[in-house]
C-alpha cells in the first residue's frame, strides 16, 4: 500500500491559507498518498479546490453522535457532507483538552465508519511513560480500548513528547513500536491488523522525513507545524517511499 502522508493543521488556517498552503499540493504529483485535514470551517471551499486533483481531505475530530443538543459540535456526517473523508481521532490534544478517554474515541470512531468516513486514530505514550519504559503497555492498551472489531482505518503513532518539540524518538524506538502496534493489531483484529496503515507523527520535518519513513512498519506520517508551509510539507511527501 502507498504510504500516506497527513497534515494535521489543528487550529490554524483560515481562508487565505487554502491558497498558500494547500493550493501547491494540488500542482505536483505524488508518488504516495498526501491528505490535509484542515479546520471543519475550510473544508467546504478546500474540497472545491481540490476537486481536480489526488490530494485528500479530513477533519480532526467529530462528535460520538449521529445527530441532536450538542452545542457547538459536529457530526461524522456534517463532515462528510462538507467534503472530509478522514477524520483524526483520539490525538493526544484533545485526550488532554477536552478529556477524551479510549471508550469516547471507540464512539467517535463507530460514528465516523458509519458516516463513511476513515478514521485516524492517533495513540502514543507521554513522556513520564517512556521514561517509566512503560510505553508498549500504554499504546497496546489504547488501541485495545479504541479499536472496534473489523477496523479497517489508520493508526498514528504521536508521542507525546514529540508533538512541536522538535524531538523525535530513535529510529530504533520508532521501529520497535511500529513493530508492537502491528503485533497488537493482529492480536486485536485478526488478519484485518496486517494490511493496517501506521503513520509516524511528531515533529516530522524535511531534515528526518525520509529517514523515519524508510523504517519497517511506517506505512506514511502525520504532520503537525510542517504542514503549514508548503514547501516544507512537500518536502516530507518527497521523503514517502511510494
Ligand atoms: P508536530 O509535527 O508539529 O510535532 O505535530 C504532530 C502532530 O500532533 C500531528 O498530529
């Protein structure tokens, strides 16, 4: 399967940024697959502008219910109907922003399959966790929690401490866990865990993109401040095997 590489804007981005940031993507080809999942309010004129090319489109979260008195929040099928077709899931932010615990990401990600969108569901250990060495405990149990029977979407692999740090496990580190979220995968999920997409995500930057991609098991990125600039965020699609 082609690698994939995602850019996670999180809140940033407002009209003007679709022309500078996402417009060039739409003008060079791709050897893997590169998606942008912007904030909810651009996905309506981003997918218009995307229209004609390879360049996929998500959002980055979406409320557990179909429908009703939620204030302020938005459904899988808002998102759809606005032109995601991924949807991040479950990153460390909003776990720590807004509380969500392994049973709430599970709901969002029944509710994101049932609107026909592909989840993104993002897992990793902070940094008291890996000191502890207690990280394959922490990721095995988030994806057991979270990941329902026949799961067909994306895991990423976030660090915490690697988010806008600047810092990057090892490449060893990477690999080894990549290897143990396949492992759980397969355990969790049957021959379904094999095929499995699981991106890396955390400070990826042109100066470690290729490096980090041709590891075993990295099957593409999840790209937080070098997917702001153009240039840089083409330059980590360049860093894809294909
Ligand atoms: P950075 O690439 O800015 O470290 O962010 C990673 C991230 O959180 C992507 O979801």
């Amino acid at each position: 399967m082609r690698q994939l590489i995602a850019g996670n804007w999180k809140m940033n981005g407002l009209l003007a940024q679709l022309d500078s940031i996402a417009a060039p993507l739409t003008k060079a080809h791709h050897a893997a697959d590169v998606l942008i999942c912007t904030p909810a309010t651009l996905l309506h004129p981003a997918r218009a502008l995307l229209a004609e090319s390879s360049v996929l489109l998500g959002a980055q979260d979406c409320h557990a219910k179909a429908s009703g008195a939620h204030t302020g929040d938005l459904s899988a099928a808002m998102l759809h109907d606005a032109g995601a077709r991924f949807v991040i899931l479950g990153h460390s932010e909003r776990r720590a922003d807004h509380g969500e615990t392994d049973a709430i990401v599970l709901a969002k990600v029944q509710a994101a399959r049932a609107a026909g969108l592909t989840p993104i569901v993002c897992v990793g250990e902070s940094e008291a966790q890996r000191l502890a060495d207690m990280q394959d405990k922490v990721v095995g149990a988030q994806l057991r929690h979270s990941l329902p029977a026949g799961f067909d979407g994306v895991i990423a692999y976030e660090p915490i401490w690697a988010i806008g740090t600047g810092r990057t496990p090892t490449e060893q580190d990477v690999a080894a866990m990549h290897a143990h979220i396949r492992a759980t995968l397969v355990a969790h999920l049957g021959a379904m865990g094999q095929g499995l997409r699981i991106l890396y995500g955390g400070s990826v930057k042109p100066s470690n993109a290729k490096a980090l991609l041709a590891l075993p098991e990295v099957g593409g990125a999840l790209v937080g401040g070098a997917s702001l600039v153009a240039e840089d965020f083409l330059a980590v699609v360049r860093g894809a095997a294909g």
